[in-house]
C-alpha cells in the first residue's frame, strides 16, 4: 500500500464486514517523541482468542472465497519496517481494536496519503457511524458522523453532495492543524 | 474555512432529492474495497464514480461498496446493477474509465463494452482484442 490511509481503510473494511455500527479512528502525531500512532477501534463481532494469536498471519483469515487474508500482516509490515509494532486487541461480542505505531520521521515511512477519501468511503456504507480525531501535536480536529446526521437531520448522508462537502471539509481542518503541510 | 453549520444549508437544498430518490427503483454501483481492491485503486474509482454522479446530477443511483468479489487480478472491479437489467461486470477500472462508465452507462444506457469481463473458451479475460480475433 502506498498510503497509510489505504492501510487504514483496508483495516475498517474488516470491521464493516465484522458487522460493525461505529469506528473510531484516532490518528495522532507526535513530533518531540517522533511517534506516529493510529488506533482503529469497532464494536463488531470481535475475534476468537486462537485466531487472535496469529492474526497477522497471511495464511489466517475469515474470508471464504480464499485461504489468505493480507490486511493486518500489511500493515504490521508496514509499522515494523519503521521500528513499530502493530498490536490487536479483541474481545468477542465486544469489539476489536488494532494499535500501530511507527517512527514519523522513518523514511520507510509512507504518507498518510488521502485521509479524507478513506473517511468518505467509510461513509459511503449507511449503517456505519465514524468517529474521526486527528491531533498533531497540541492541534486537534474530530469529526464525527453522529454529529452530522443530527445536523442534517436525516440518518442518510451517503449522497455525493455531503460526502464531497465533508471531504472538503476535512482536507481544510487537515491542513490547519498542521500548519498547512498536507 | 468551512463550517459545520454549512450542513445546515446542504440539508435544505437536498431534503427533496432524498426523497425523490425513496420512490424510484434505483440503479446500484458496487465497487469492489477489500485488501486487493484498495491496493489495486479502488479508491479512487469509488470516489470518482461519487464526483460523476454529484456532477451529472443523477438522482435514482446508489454507490456501494463490498468485499473481496473473488477476482483479486481483476481489481478493480465495478458491478453495475440496473433494475430489470443483468448484472454488468467491469473490470480493471481506474477513475478515469469510471467516469466514462456513468457518462455513457448509468446516464445513457449504454454498456462500455470494451471495460466489460470477458470470458473465452472458460478463461477470464479482459483484453478485448482476443475476443475480436
């Protein structure tokens, strides 16, 4: 993946297909200690304990049109090719939460990328509610879905109008809260 | 800078579109997004479909989104789905050929032959050369 915003939609895709409502996405960037840290947090299903322990093993996976599931192992690549680590967290009935961390200032480390085109197709699937915060160092911007069905009043906001609003509006907030170098 | 208290105007102007479209039968796109559709370009094709639809103004369209189709060397894929109509499979999409697809399929009805998947003699194929020869 050349973005770690492919990643990172690569990674919600599992937990729509996990069967869940809400996502929170934290994305946090710490210049003084050099860590770049995104979090991914669902109220899905969750994964059994045995499958957990190898769950970033591409020959472990759900799917059933093949034997190989290439999403997690990935992206730990990804975040041990920058000294990091990738962590999953999951509890069955409750949800899963992955952790990855990456030196920011590694150069094996890939842009964030289009972090606004993976918020806009999350949102493009109608039951899923998005919690987005982004902070770079003491900048902070959070978007979240809930807010804006109760401003517009309606649990549709899957129509192009919105969803390319919203994109604009997150490629602003992006660029203010870190100093205009995205 | 833009305002979340925009939404409030965005609101008024759709609410009737919205229901519009509740009556109609609609038109489903579905892109392919899970690990070989998004390494293969699939966002760009979804969120170029969506800027079409917004620009040509078509109403009674739905843009979806699913797993892993079963074709990863395809990627990626977009499905069109009319009402009454089979099942269009593209192929190897990228935005560009995206945009053509609803230019000329969804708004037009008619079917971009030369992006569609082709199957000879049991094997997938999609160049469409080889099913000229």
């Amino acid at each position: 993946m050349r973005e770690l915003s492919l990643h990172i939609m690569d990674i919600i895709e599992n937990s729509i297909s996990a069967n869940a409502t809400l996502i929170e996405l934290y994305i946090e960037e710490d210049t003084s200690k050099n860590i770049l840290t995104i979090k991914i947090k669902d109220n899905g299903k969750g994964i059994e304990e045995e499958m957990l322990k190898n769950i970033t093993d591409p020959f472990v996976t759900s799917r059933t049109t093949r034997r190989v599931g290439l999403g997690l192992s990935l992206f730990e690549s990804t975040c041990l090719r920058c000294n990091g680590s990738l962590k999953v967290y999951s509890m069955v009935n409750v949800g899963t939460e992955v952790v990855a961390t990456m030196e920011h200032n590694n150069i094996d480390r890939p842009p964030l990328g289009r972090i606004e085109d993976t918020v806009v197709s999350v949102l493009l699937n109608p039951k899923i509610d998005l919690l987005y915060q982004h902070t770079v160092n003491d900048k902070k911007f959070v978007l979240d879905s809930r807010e804006i069905k109760r401003i517009l009043g309606s649990e549709d906001i899957s129509s192009p109008e919105v969803l390319l609003w919203i994109k604009e509006y997150i490629k602003e907030n992006l660029k203010e809260i870190s100093g205009g170098a995205f | 800078m833009k305002t979340i208290q925009e939404l409030e105007e965005i609101r008024k102007r759709t609410l009737d579109k919205v229901n519009q479209r509740k009556d109609r039968t609609t038109t489903r796109i579905v892109v392919g997004m899970a690990t070989c559709g998004i390494a293969a370009g699939a966002r760009p094709v979804l969120l170029a479909i969506m800027e079409e639809v917004e620009k040509l103004g078509l109403t009674d369209v739905v843009v979806a989104q699913t797993g892993c189709i079963g074709l990863c060397k395809m990627e990626p894929i977009v499905e069109v789905i009319k009402p009454g109509e089979e099942k269009v499979t593209y192929v190897k999409m990228d935005a560009e050929k995206a945009r053509r697809i609803v230019r000329e399929h969804i708004k037009d009805g008619n079917v971009v032959e030369e992006y569609t998947m082709h199957v000879i003699q049991g094997k997938i194929l999609n160049d469409y050369k080889v099913e000229k020869e």
